[in-house]
C-alpha cells in the first residue's frame, strides 16, 4: 500500500507525491504502520490551493507516525513528516516538536523526564495529537492529590476563544434543565497556549455502539443534540451559508481533480444544490456544537457528556444534523469498518441509524424536521465527506463508489420531493 494510491503518473501532483512516497517508505514505522495488528497509527493531511481553469497546487502534505508508549512518561511518541511543494523539501520533526504548537514541548519539558526527575510528579497521558492544529491530554500530579484535568494545546489565535466558549457552554447547560452536562473549565495559561478542563471518567458513545446499536441508542443521541441546539449561547461565530456553498463549488472541484470520471456527475449535484440553496435567517440560527458526532458524546452509567465544543458557532441546526448523518460511516468503527468492506453492505444499516437519530431528535424537539431542506445539507455534506477522505488519504475504491451511489439516491430523492425547504 501507498501514500494516496489515487495519485497516478498522470497526475499533477504526481512527482511531488512520489517524492514524498519514497521518503516515507525508508521509514520502518511506515512499514510497521501498514501491518493491521500494529500499535502505529498513520494521519495524514494533504492541501491544495485553487488556481485559476479549475486545477489545484499541492501546498503540503503531512505524515504523522503516532504510536502509544506505556514506557514513555508521557505515554505517547510521535513522528511527523512535513512536506512543502513549495520548496519540494520534508522536514521531519518529533513529538512534542510542533512548529505550530511550539509551547507543547517546553510545557512537556518537566513530565518527560519522569516523576523523579527534579522533584516532579507530573503524570501525562497523551490522548490526542492533530499535527499543526490541536493536542490533547490528561495530566494530574498524585503527590498533591489533585483530580486529574484535561488539558488541551491550540494555536495561540485559538486559545481565547475556545477556553471562553467552554466556560459559556458550561455555563448555560448548568441553568438550563439538560439530559447531559460538560467538563467545567479548570483554567488557562496563555504563555503556553494550553486551557484545562475538568476530566470526566465516561467512555465515548463510540464504544457502546461496538455491542448496542439498538434504535434507543442513536434516538439519545439525537435527543442530547436538540438538546444542545436549545442552549442560550450568544459569543460565539455566526456561520454564512454564503462560504457554505462557495465551499461546496471548491470541493466539487478538488474531487473532480482527483476522479475525474465523476466530474460531470457531481457537478450536476453541484448545479442542483446551488439551484435550491435554502432560505435562512442568521436571527433565527441556533447554538450549534461545530463539530457533534457520535464519539463527542461520553457516557458513564447513563449520564451523558458532551466534550470538544472549540468550533462552536450560531448557525442553522439542519447543518449539524444533516453533518452527523454524513459522518456516521467514518466515526462510530463498526459503521466505517463495514462500509470499507467489499463484501458487506452497510447502506440498511446506516439508513436504520440515522433513521433512529433523526427520530430522536424531532421527539425531544416536539415538531418534524423539513424532509427536504434536511435532503439538500445532507448532499452537502456527503461532498465535504468526500472530499475529506480525499486530503486524509482515507479513501478507497470500495468506501468511494459507494459515497457516490448514496449521492445519486440522495440526489434522485431530492428532485423527486416536491416540498418546499
């Protein structure tokens, strides 16, 4: 297996990419990572530039080799490889080492050397790393006797923002009767670009999902989102529905880049989309999550907590439903490891699933979604999806043709439903 295999001879990105293959390959951890049964974790992240005829230019891609180290103090390694097309150079650096999140290694600097290194009983846990963007872990000093917190590393032009909604966020749920309830904020510490929260012991609904996946498990989840779509929560980004579909136009295009067989179908859906652009009204948005999925929900003896709200913006909650049905297939396991599966065919269960969650929400919501206005964001978002897998390397011949028949059958239900959005 390669490095985006869908990048052939032919391809624009052809030679920066195979330059970028053979350093990779030299690596044994690539070879290790490719193993199912191996400990290494691959991320990768590729981005393009529009330019003008509708082509693209390569800006960068980054491998990160990630891999849990019980030995290690901070439980966690990481090597990330960072190419730039710009100077056709790889730059290679090593966990904490983040050019974007520079404050990490220096605040790690004490833990790394262990609880009896200086005097220090610094325990980390290492939960999450994005290369360039975000870090997450549990930190907790047992000499003191202090509850564990969970910290979190952002870019700098994040950090007041994010630590600002969760205090907002928490606020709000605390005054509102709820059926879930958020990690309290524990602090901030501008120097280092890290804000703390309050750690909860519940597992991710991703994990029950593994053994129940009954029509009561996904109709909680869309009852804990109208839930949330209720919170009186004003500070935070009002979305544009203008760069929504303008994001749409750029990743119809850079998937016709890539699969160009499909370039006439999708801008078909593209052209139906722009056609039947629902009417909106920013004074009538709602509080949305930013990024609500199944594994950003934790449960722990039926309480519920819902975590991560950094993205956190007003917008209308058709987008966030509509986005939560797109990404069932990549974030609960069982869904994504049967949609990658040639012979099985995920398409009745993943109907079932949103089918409950959509339930779920409309009870708890007391009034029925607009079946229509819910048809054109969830097309949308299928195309986001897509072109996601795309830069992620996530994407496979199987998992790829299999998006495209669900975007005719969305498409062929839309023109087929007469209701107004």
């Amino acid at each position: 297996m390669e490095l985006f295999p869908f990048v052939g001879p032919e391809h624009p990105f052809y030679s920066d990419i195979a330059r970028l293959r053979t350093e990779v390959s030299r690596h044994p951890l690539w070879r290790d990572g490719m193993h199912r049964t191996s400990p290494t974790a691959v991320r990768t992240l590729m981005r393009g530039r529009q330019i003008p005829g509708g082509e693209w230019r390569l800006q960068w891609v980054y491998v990160s080799f990630q891999f849990r180290d019980e030995s290690r103090p901070l439980r966690f390694d990481a090597l990330t490889l960072l190419y730039s097309a710009k100077t056709q150079q790889i730059d290679a650096y090593e966990f904490p080492r983040d050019p974007y999140l520079p404050t990490a290694a220096s605040f790690f600097a004490d833990a790394a050397s262990g609880p009896m290194g200086r005097g220090s009983d610094l325990i980390v846990d290492v939960r999450r790393y994005i290369p360039r963007r975000r870090l997450t872990f549990l930190v907790r000093r047992p000499l003191e006797g202090g509850a564990p917190v969970v910290g979190k590393f952002v870019r700098n032009a994040e950090l007041e923002t994010a630590y600002e909604t969760l205090g907002e966020v928490y606020r709000a749920v605390a005054r509102t009767p709820s059926i879930f309830s958020v990690a309290a904020p524990r602090g901030i510490d501008r120097n280092s670009s890290v804000f703390f929260q309050e750690a909860r012991s519940a597992e991710p609904l991703t994990v029950r999902l593994e053994t129940d996946r009954s029509s009561d498990v996904l109709r909680s989840v869309g009852a804990i989102h109208r839930d949330v779509h209720t919170l009186d929560v004003r500070h935070v980004p009002t979305w544009d529905i203008r760069a929504f579909v303008d994001s749409l136009n750029a990743r119809v295009q850079w998937i016709a880049f890539f699969c160009p067989a499909q370039a006439a179908f999708l801008e078909d859906v593209r052209e139906l989309l722009i056609t039947h652009v629902p009417r909106v009204d920013p004074d009538a948005y709602a509080f949305c999550h930013g990024d609500f999925r199944c594994s950003h929900v934790l449960q722990d003896d039926g309480s519920a907590v819902v975590i991560d709200f950094d993205a956190a913006m007003r917008a209308d909650p058709y987008l966030e439903v509509a986005k939560l049905m797109a990404l069932l297939k990549h974030d609960v396991p069982f869904f994504r490891q049967r949609f990658v599966n040639v012979e099985e065919d995920a398409t009745d269960l993943l109907t079932a699933a949103c089918q409950a969650y959509v339930e779920g929400y409309q009870e708890r919501a007391h009034q029925t979604l607009n079946p229509k206005r819910l048809l054109w964001y969830r097309i949308g978002c299928e195309i986001h999806y897509l072109a996601r897998m795309i830069a992620q390397d996530l994407l496979d011949p199987i998992s790829f043709d299999r998006v495209i028949r669900l975007l005719h059958d969305l498409s062929k239900q839309f023109r087929g439903d007469g209701a107004r959005s």
